[in-house]
C-alpha cells in the first residue's frame, strides 16, 4: 500500500478541483537545443541516459488520493514507471519548428492520469539544423513559475563542457524547514501561526472588497479594474480539449530599452505588446470589445529560502488600454493601471493575496462553466504571465538551449493565455489558444511581434536594427551578455 505523505495544500488542490475533460490544468515547456559538444544523436541518448537514471525528488513521486472522507491526501508512488514518465519521440526529418510544436499540441492534450505522479518528458529528434527539444509538462498541483524557474535553473549547465544531466523532476535542492522532522512543540507553534496569518488574512480580503464598493461608487479613483468587470469579448468564449500555439521571440534587451526609455517595468511592456495584438486580432474578425480589454497577471508570493516545488502565486488584473490609442499612450495607460493593482496588492498579506485569488479564480471558473456566464462579467479577458529565467546561456548534456516557449493552461474562463519567458538575454513568448473559440495563435504572437516594432519606433528606444529581425535557429552562440535584472527573492512581483 502506498505510503500517505500529506494533505494536499488548498492552493495546489485548487488546480484538480477545477479540472476538467476540456479544461486540463497541466502546464509545460517546450525548450529546443542546439548540439555543440558531440553530434546530436550521441546528445539525445546522453540525455535519455541521464533523465531515466535520475532519482526522482518530492513532490514528483507523489500522486494524488481523494478519500470518500477527508481531505485529498500526496500518496507516494510504490513503483516509478520509466518508460511511461520519460518517452523518445520524433518528427520527420528535417523537422521545422512549426511540426515540432503541432507535435507538442498533440502530446499536451488531453487530462493526466491520476493515478501516476502528475509529470510526462519527451526528448523529441529530428528538427532541421541538427537540433533536438524537450517537452516536459507537470500538473499545476505540482509546481507554479516561480518554482518551476528556480528548477529550471539548477538543473541547467552553464557551460558546453558540463556533460551532466540533472532533471527538472530530481532532488536538485535540500528539504525546506517546513518539510523536516519537527517537535510538538513545533507543530503547536506552526499551527497557531497558520490561525493567526488567516485571520489576518480574512481581515485583508474583507477591506479590499470595502475599497473596490468605495471604487465601484465612484468614491475612491484607480485605474486598477474591478472584479468581474471585464468586457465580453471573443477571448471568453467556452473552452474544449484542443489547443494552437503560437510562438515568438526576440532580444530582452528590446523590452529594456523601452522600459528604461519610458520609466515603465518590462511586465508593463509586455502587456502592451500583448493589447495591442489582441485589438488588432480583434478588430480583423469585427468583434471589438466596448471597452479595455483586462489582463489577470500572476505574482509570485514565495518566501526567500522557499525552493519547494508546489503552487504559491497570487494575482492582479491590470486594463491593456482603450481602442484606438497611439501604442505609445496605450503603455501609459497600461502602466498607470498596474500601478494602481500593485498598490492594492501592497496593502494585503500573502496568505490574503494567495486567499483572494482562491476565491476570485475558483468564482471565475464556476460562473463560465454556468447559465449566470451570460449575464455577469468575465474576470479578465486574458491571462498574462513573464517568468524571468537564468540570466546566463544554458546547456544540457553538450548542447544549448536556443528557444523556451512556455505551454500553460487556460483558466478563469478565458480561451488565451499568453506566457513570456526570458533567459540569457533572450525573450520568447508564447500564446496557446482553445483552437475553436481562438483559432489565430501564431497570427496573435506575430501581431505582437508587429506591435513590438511599433513601440519601439514610437518611443525611439531602439536596438541595433539587426535584432529586430525574426530570429533563426541560431547555428552558433552569440557573445553573453551581462545583466542587469535583480532577483529580489520572496518581493512580490508579477511573474
């Protein structure tokens, strides 16, 4: 019989209380490599070598039990399946990254099953320019961007002559404190101050649902949009199984350049893109919305010191800027709308903040699986995410990784989520869809990409012309690059 380790946390529960058939809550990545320490094939099978061999770390040999009494419980797994968690695949050669991604498509379908810990890999040969990719995706019970960074980067070499393969899914960190042996009197302790950090956090929630009655009656001015206040648009349409994805990428010091040159963040930045591409999106299929268009934007929440691979995120919603605008005056909208939601978010805890988004994202949820959708506003139009990754180049098993596209999930009844990801001076993005509510994936991120030149040209914060071409699969690495980016462990910042 299966060893019981815990109780579910309530925020990774969240994720399987709102899953469906049509609406599966596993996120992933899709990461391409380049070989340039031994030949391609002699990679892959180092890497396969390396992945199968691995020691699998909590919470990756946990699967989940759901009781007919109690709570939802981690199980650890009595035997660990190789072959079903750590799979070969392939596409014609010589694959383009187009066939790549309709592949991943194909493979990110379709709910986990339960019964196995929530996690699948694919190293995937056969792409053009002798390059090979990883496709890994994990349940959202199991890990949040913050974490799945902080992995991602301990298991990355930092040069071609490393050779080892350390996996997302091994023991790549010490057990935080929380997860060790503790005394009674620990346990006491922990758990009067687990009563105390709630109450506080009800305290929270309850007056910033008093600031938003005083906003909503025009008492209190902020640019920060209202729950459910939303416009009806075409990107909350219902949600089924199928998904596009739509991918991008660029230099990150673009997205600098424009933050330093207009004062902004480069989160600001990104939502701005992303607004302007989607009211162009919108306006070729004559379905403008009546009013701006409202991005959910998570935050990471997580302690310093805190490497646990579980969910810890918040969330604010911030307007992407009124129809019609100059680009230039659409980032100062959208930069005085985040000010405002990240002021409000200052006045409340974590535990309020992760609290609000269990409340709010699970009422989200219920009202679009329901009658009530038609009448009450959507919470957001489009989830928003940008995950700062390593900073330096990265390299598994002799070969460099070129491009990350995030593959997230769609919730809160929308039908698009759009997830930036940066590392080693890069910015790739990516847009999944419902492919029957949003078809145009690729035709939404290449809208952005469009909008991003137009930024750059109105503010005059530009690069040298020659990054602002579409990138190529690169056939050598380019000179590192310093950066400048803080890591301000455990401050509460969008991700």
């Amino acid at each position: 019989m299966s060893r019981i380790v815990k109780n579910i946390p309530l925020m990774d529960l969240v994720s399987y209380l709102i899953e469906s058939v049509d609406s599966p809550t596993h996120v992933g990545m899709l990461q391409i490599f380049k070989p340039v320490n031994g030949s391609c094939s002699e990679i892959v099978q180092r890497v396969l070598k390396g992945y199968r061999e691995s020691e699998v770390g909590p919470p990756f040999n946990y699967y989940p039990v759901f009781p007919g009494f109690g709570m939802p419980k981690w199980a650890e797994t009595e035997t660990f399946d190789v072959s079903y968690h750590i799979r070969h695949a392939a596409v014609p050669a010589p694959g383009t990254e187009r066939q790549v991604i309709d592949m991943v498509m194909d493979l990110h379908a379709g709910m986990m099953d339960r019964s196995r810990p929530g996690w699948i890999a694919y190293v995937i040969e056969g792409l053009e320019d002798d390059c090979f990719a990883v496709y890994w995706k994990v349940h959202h019970a199991y890990i949040d961007g913050a974490s799945a960074i902080m992995r991602f980067d301990a298991c990355m070499a930092k040069a071609p002559d490393d050779l080892a393969v350390r996996p997302l899914w091994g023991p790549l960190f010490e057990p935080s404190k929380k997860n060790r042996d503790f005394s009674l009197t620990d346990l006491f302790s922990e758990a009067g101050k687990g009563a105390g950090s709630q109450a506080k956090a009800m305290q929270d929630i309850a007056q910033a649902i008093g600031r938003f009655a005083l906003q909503a009656g025009g008492l209190v001015k902020r640019e920060a949009p209202l729950p459910f206040s939303a416009p009806k648009s075409m990107f909350n349409k219902p949600v089924f199984a199928t998904r596009h994805l739509g991918v991008g990428a660029t230099e990150l010091d673009r997205f600098k350049a424009i933050a330093r040159q207009e004062r902004v963040s480069i989160n600001e930045v990104a939502l701005t893109i992303v607004g302007a591409a989607l009211e162009r999106y919108s306006e070729k299929y004559a379905e403008m919305p009546d009013k701006p268009l409202v991005a959910a934007c998570p935050m990471a929440v997580r302690k310093e010191g805190d490497t646990d691979a579980s969910t810890q995120i918040a969330a604010i919603s911030v307007k992407l800027g009124e129809s019609g605008i100059d680009i230039r005056e659409r980032l100062q909208q959208v930069h005085t709308s985040s000010r405002d939601a990240k002021d409000e978010a200052k006045n409340m805890s974590r535990e309020a903040l992760m609290n609000y988004l269990i409340l709010i994202a699970g009422t989200a949820d219920l009202l679009s699986k329901s009658p009530l959708s038609d009448y009450v506003p959507p919470l957001s139009s489009v989830n928003v995410s940008n995950v700062a990754g390593p900073v330096h180049r990265c390299y598994v098993g002799g070969a460099e990784m070129i491009r990350s596209y995030p593959v997230s999930t769609l919730a809160g009844g929308t039908a698009i989520n759009i997830t930036f990801s940066s590392f080693g001076g890069r910015m790739d993005y990516a847009v999944i869809t419902d492919a029957l509510a949003v078809p145009g994936a690729q035709e939404i991120a290449d809208f952005m990409t469009e909008a991003m030149v137009e930024l750059e040209a109105t503010t005059a914060a530009r690069v040298k012309p020659a990054s602002r071409k579409k990138p190529a699969l690169r056939k050598k690495p380019a000179a590192r690059k310093k950066s400048t980016r803080g890591k301000a462990a455990g401050r509460k910042k969008p991700v």
